[in-house]
C-alpha cells in the first residue's frame, strides 16, 4: 500500500513538473524572472559560502535559458552572469585563479547566444524549433498512412530514409472513394531533409488532388503544381495507381518513376506493368500512358521508389529483378508485414526507399 501512495505522489510530481515545463516554454517572460533569480541566489550563495557553492553554478541557468528563453532575454542573463561570475570570483584571495572561470562562462555564453540567435531568425525561440521539425515529420508520416479496405483486400507501405536521417523524399498519398482505390508513391529530388521540407509541401498537395480531380487528371495537375512553385531544377516522380475494389480492375500511370509489378498468383509470374511519362516538373503539357491490368485473388501489387532498385552499380532492370526475387519469398507466408521487410532487404543504404503492397487476398 506505502509503495503503491509513492509511486502515485511520484507520479504527480512528474506530472506536475511537465506541465511547469510546458508553461515555462509558453510564459517566456516567467521563465527569464526565474532563471534570473537563479543565478543571482546562485551569486549570492557563492559568495556567502565559497567552499560549499561552487561559481560554476552560473552555467546552469545559461544553458536553460537557450532552450526557453528568447534571443533579448538571453543576451540579458548572459550579460548579468557573466558580470556576477566575475564579481564573485574577483572578491576570492588572490591566489586563486580568476582569469580561467570568467573566459569560461563567457565562452559558454557566447555558445548559447549564437545557436539562439539562428533560431531567432526564424522567430521560434528555445526548443521549439525541433519540436515543429518533430511534428512536421510526424505530420508526414501521417499522411503515408493507408486507408482502411474492405474485407478481401489488403495495403501495406514502409519507408526508409537514407541514412541516419529520419526526413525521406519518398512519400505515399492515399485514398479512397466509392469502391476506388487510389495510391500515389512520390520520389522528390534529393534527400534526407533537403527533400523531405519538399516532400512535405508536395504531400499535402497531392494528397488533396486525389480523390477530388478525376485519375486520369491526377498526374497533370500534380504537374501543374509543380510548375508553379518555380523550382529551379527540382522535379518529382511518380507511380499512380487506381484500383478497383470490386472487379481487382486497375489502371498505373508513371512521371519518371519505375514500373509497377505484379505477382499473379495463378501462374506464380511477375509482370512488369510499363508505362512511360515525363518527371513532373519538367513540361508544361506532358502526357502520360496507362498500362490497365487485373488483380484477381490470390494477386499483388508492388509500388516502389528508385531507392529499392537502383544503385550505382545496379540498373534499374536488375534491381527490378532481385526485388521481385525478395518478393517471391513472401508468398508462401502472405504478404502482410512485407513491406517492412522487404525495404530492410532490398532497399539501398544511399538513398531514400519505399514500397506500397496493394494485396488482393484469396478470401473475402
């Protein structure tokens, strides 16, 4: 019972002190009076009991006010420190050192003012800068997210940025309509986090054109958008798919983009669904073919990005062909949970991968 009542008053506390923590970040103006009080009850400490409050103690609120406060109320704590450092350590007996402490606090309050004043200029001080790169990369993993299929159909997709980035320029727009399902995998130029603010723009983009243009009109209005950002030599590709979802009819256009494939399950053959279009961006008023096909129970189709077949020593036919290899390891299993799998095992460490499976199980 008594470790139960500390665990909850622990539990409070910690509730309590996330959620000053949060006000702090809110209440700029708070966080300065209280981190200022601390370094002048540091100050004053220090001097009162020099063998018990070290004057290092000033760096403490130096460091806290560059992840709370703003780029004026920071140079202000700086400033006020450094002047009580060296007011303190000045009033120590001479055979002290003094010169060594006063250079170190300034140099740390050097440090913090200058990572403070670039995220001044994007007027989000302290740490929520990270925290919008955080929600914006959430907010496009969101959006890749598939919708929900009716009994006898099955979607998967996995993303993998290239190397220790968590921002990817490959990105999937999905939705669905009446009994139509439609998928867009997009590529955008670049890497990591040059492509993924890109990325970013050009999801919430797409992701409203599907479902509200016609699918045949998906890809040149994507193209249109394109062109009206004005982006030097930035462009996109992309494979877009529309199935439907009572007769497995579905129709795959491509801007640039490698070819969909698709496993037949009848006769265990991997069909390549070819198709040829323009990178968007590029033409003002290109067009773009349309490969038709079926998928019948028991069939799959794969949507992948450049990353998962291409890579300076392998072209793209060949990489086609070890994907579909991967693939065929999957059947016996099913292919749910593939996706994952097979980005881990085909996808190069260089580049941004991603793959959609579009699944037409063989019960309904």
């Amino acid at each position: 019972m008594n470790r139960s009542r500390g665990l909850a008053e622990v539990r409070r506390l910690s509730r309590r002190a996330e959620a000053l923590a949060r006000r702090a970040r809110r209440s700029h103006q708070m966080a300065f009076v209280v981190l200022l009080l601390t370094a002048l009850v540091g100050s004053a400490c220090s001097l009162a009991w020099p063998s018990h409050v070290p004057a290092s103690l000033l760096v403490i609120p130096l460091l806290l006010g560059g992840l709370l406060l703003r780029f004026k109320q920071l140079v202000a704590l700086t400033l006020i420190s450094l002047a009580a450092g060296s007011y303190i350590v000045m009033s120590r007996p001479p055979e002290l050192p003094k010169t060594g402490f006063v250079l170190v606090l300034g140099i740390v309050g050097w440090i913090v003012i200058t990572t403070a004043k670039v995220r001044s200029r994007l007027g989000v001080p302290g740490t929520r800068s990270e925290s919008m790169l955080t929600e914006l990369r959430d907010t496009l993993t969101a959006q890749g997210e598939l919708p929900d299929l009716p009994s006898g159909w099955w979607a998967d997709a996995a993303i993998r940025p290239a190397g220790s980035s968590t921002f990817s320029g490959d990105f999937v727009v999905s939705t669905t309509r009446d009994d139509l399902l439609e998928v867009a995998l997009v590529d955008v130029s670049g890497k990591g986090i040059d492509a993924g603010t890109r990325a970013l723009l050009l999801s919430g983009a797409f992701g409203a054109l599907l479902g509200v243009v016609p699918v045949v009109e998906f890809l040149p209005s994507a193209n249109q958008y394109m062109r009206r950002q004005d982006w030097d030599d930035d462009f996109a590709t992309v494979v877009h798919v529309a199935v439907d979802l009572k007769s497995g009819d579905f129709d795959v256009r491509t801007a640039g983009h490698p070819p969909a494939i698709q496993f037949d399950a009848w006769s265990g053959r991997w069909l390549t669904k070819d198709t040829d279009g323009p990178l968007l961006g590029l033409l003002e008023a290109p067009e773009f073919e349309v490969n038709h096909g079926q998928l019948k129970p028991g069939d799959a189709l794969f949507l992948y990005s450049d990353g998962m077949v291409e890579t300076p020593r392998r072209d793209i036919g060949r990489g086609t062909d070890r994907l579909a290899g991967h693939a065929e390891r999957l059947v016996a299993q099913g292919f749910e949970g593939g996706a994952a799998e097979l980005v881990a095992a085909a996808g190069g460490p260089g580049d941004d991968s991603a793959i959609v499976i579009i699944h037409r199980t063989t019960h309904g």
